[in-house]
C-alpha cells in the first residue's frame, strides 16, 4: 500500500489524502478538503480504519501501524 498526503495553503482545497493498494489504479481510501467541506470515500471498506489509523499517526515515524509494517518516505 501506498499512503500519499498533499497539504496547500487555498481555503478550499487544504489537504488531500490517498491510500493505494498495489496499483494507482486500486484507490483503498481518501480525504480531501473541497469548496463543500471535507470529502472523504472507502471504495474499500475494509481499509478505511487502517487509513484513519495512519491519518491520526501522522506525526508518529511509523504512522501508527506498528513494527511490522515499514514506512518511509518518497519525495519528488
């Protein structure tokens, strides 16, 4: 899985969540601020406490899910 955070500065799109399964094209969770507030979806609903786990653990180095999963940071 992939988990992918974008944060701005416009009043209306602040932020925008996103977590992947093996591929782009497999979208498990997102969160997103949008000009009606707040968005949120699950196609996936099995995935969606692990998302809000990882989303609440933002600050923590492994984002809440615990040793036996590895979590890094990718930059581009």
């Amino acid at each position: 899985m992939v988990f992918w955070e974008r944060l701005g500065s416009c009043p209306d799109c602040a932020f925008e969540r996103r977590l992947w399964g093996s591929s782009l094209a497999q979208v498990l969770c997102t969160a997103a601020d949008a000009i009606a507030g707040p968005q949120a979806t699950a196609p996936e609903p099995s995935r969606k406490a692990p998302f809000d786990l990882m989303v609440a653990n933002l600050d923590k180095p492994d984002q809440g899910v615990g040793p036996g999963h590895t979590v890094g940071r990718v930059t581009w």
